[in-house]
C-alpha cells in the first residue's frame, strides 16, 4: 500500500522568492549513529549530511516524480552506455575541490565504490547498500576525469542507484573512520559538529563549485525524537520546518490551528504498510482467517491515519519554497 506524508513550511507568497542568507532551523527526528552515509541506513543521517557531498549524477529536485529522464549531472558532466550495455562512462566535472582543498580526480569515485563493493584496502563499519551493487564488476579510471562503471551484465537501471542520496562520492584520502565523525566532501554545505541526542550543524561552503549557491548560510538541526515535542517547538516558532513529511494528517488540524500561517505539502513516499501473519501460528493457518482479516480493514481510514505532511512557517520566506535538498 502506497502512503503519503506531508510537512510544513511557514510561508505565503514571498515564499516562492528565494533571498540569500540566514540560518534554517529545523529539528531532527533521531540521533544517528553517525555522519556517514555510506555506513548508515536511516534518513536522520542522509537529510543533514547530503548537502555536504555531491553524486556523480542526481534526480532533478524541482520534479515531483523520480524518473531516469529526470536524472541530471553533478560531479559527472556527461555519461554514456557501451554498446552492450556493460560499461557505463562518466565524465567528471574539473575543478572540483574537496571541503581541505585537495582536488577531485576519477580515483575518488573508483575509491567510493571499492568501499562499497569489499575491495578496498579500508573497509566500512557496516555497509548497508553492498547488495546494491552485486552486478558491479569492476571500475576502471581513465585520467583524472574518466571513469567507467563495468558490470556483469546489462542492468540499464544501474544509473539509478547512483543517483540517490545514498550514492555520494567519497574522497580517497580521508579514512572511513574519520568520515563517521568529521565527513569532507565536495557539496554546498560544510559539516561544522554533531552533538549526540542534540544537534546536527553545517555552515556555507564558501568554495563550492556551483557559483552563488548554497543560499543559505548553514542549517541548525535539533534533534528531538519525540514527535509531539518536535510538532510543539514548531508550532511556537523555533523552527522553520517540520522534518520531511512527519506530520501526520491527524495531526494536522491541531498544528495548522496554532499555526495558520504554515503551508502544508503532501506527497506520496515511497514505503509500505504490511499486516504480516504466520500460518505456523493458529488460527492463521486458516486462509478463511486470513482472509477475513484482510477484508476487514478499513484501507481508507487506514490510509488517512499513516498519511504524513511537511510544513514550513512564515519565517522561511527568507529561504524560499523547497525541498531540504533544493536549498543547495
């Protein structure tokens, strides 16, 4: 079952006009075991820590549906398939600096993925996304800024693993060790601290290759695992947005009634809802039993409940009307 989920940002019609500036505060649901990435799987690690890295290609932020007509260069300037589908080339972006100043070459990228696929020398805490790359054979670098992907056999949607936020490209010399407590990348957003169980910080970064970007001047998070807290601290003005897509719809009502100056945006996510049961156990062992629990559902009410919204205050009129990535 497909569910949606929305958030808030408080804005009216200045919102929709971006100026440069400001710090946006906003809370995080949970305090993540670290700031890598690569080693982790939940999204309280991916939301703060994207903005500090770059991938080799991205989705387009500015459309509402993913699609591999809406993937777009970033690192990469240009790719293309081999005949048989096999080799997958990439060329790099020159010029691009790492947050210490070294330079982006191809063996950065042939590094990430030696990570990611076991066969570097260094090896990752733990790797959550190493099946992901199972069709991967091998990587091959051509200069500094050529690098091509080699894969067992055709996988067309290959391209559309790198394109997610969980495919940045790490440098070679900074060990994974030190990018779980002090990450560098190459992205808009330089990492400044993260506090356990209490905030998340990430200031401009002064030489990021896309001139005139990032916007903002860095982004605050606070974690607060409790949504109700989180909801509240919104709601009073000290933050400028939900976490994406947290506000459930019935609770909606209450924080557009404290705050009605919030826009609330819902959208579809890409997760599921499963009632589970095992047929080992009486009485579902009985298809007559699972059956009729299945139909006794109410989807409806049951879609109303888990939807989830975004929203943003009118203070974010500063910062303009976006997604948390679109900021860079």
């Amino acid at each position: 079952m497909a569910v949606s989920a929305a958030s808030l940002i408080i804005g009216a019609q200045a919102a929709l006009a971006q100026k440069a500036g400001g710090i946006l505060k906003i809370y995080n649901r949970d305090s993540p075991p670290s700031m890598s990435i690569l080693e982790e799987s939940a999204l309280s690690t991916v939301l703060p820590m994207m903005g500090v890295f770059n991938n080799l290609v991205i989705y387009n932020q500015h459309v509402a549906q993913n699609s591999t007509q809406t993937i777009g260069p970033e690192l990469a300037t240009d790719w293309e398939w081999n005949e048989d589908g096999t080799r997958l080339t990439f060329k790099l972006r020159q010029g691009v600096r790492w947050q210490d100043g070294q330079p982006l070459t191809a063996q950065d990228v042939k590094c990430t993925w030696d990570l990611l696929t076991g066969k570097a020398r260094e090896k990752l805490r733990i790797n959550p996304r190493r099946s992901w790359y199972h069709n991967l054979e091998d990587l091959t670098v051509d200069g500094d800024d050529e690098v091509t992907f080699v894969l067992k056999r055709p996988q067309p949607s290959f391209i559309v693993l790198l394109a997610s936020g969980l495919a940045p490209v790490y440098p070679c010399h900074v060990p994974p060790e030190e990018m779980r407590r002090h990450p560098i990348g190459t992205g808009p957003f330089k990492f400044v601290e993260f506090r356990p169980n209490e905030s998340i910080r990430v200031t401009k970064n002064p030489d990021y290759w896309k001139k005139g970007r990032p916007n903002l001047d860095g982004i605050d998070y606070t974690i607060i695992p409790n949504r109700g807290t989180a909801l509240f601290a919104f709601e009073t003005g000290q933050f400028d947005m939900t976490w994406p897509y947290d506000v459930p719809v019935p609770l909606l009502r209450e924080v557009q009634r404290q705050a009605p100056q919030a826009i609330c945006e819902t959208a579809p996510l890409n997760a599921s809802r499963n009632l589970i049961m095992s047929r080992d156990v009486q009485p579902f062992g009985n298809p007559e039993i699972r059956r009729a629990i299945a139909l006794s559902l109410d989807r409806k009410a049951f879609w109303s409940a888990t939807s989830k919204q975004r929203c943003e205050p009118i203070e974010a009129a500063a910062f303009g009307r976006m997604r948390p990535i679109a900021l860079i």
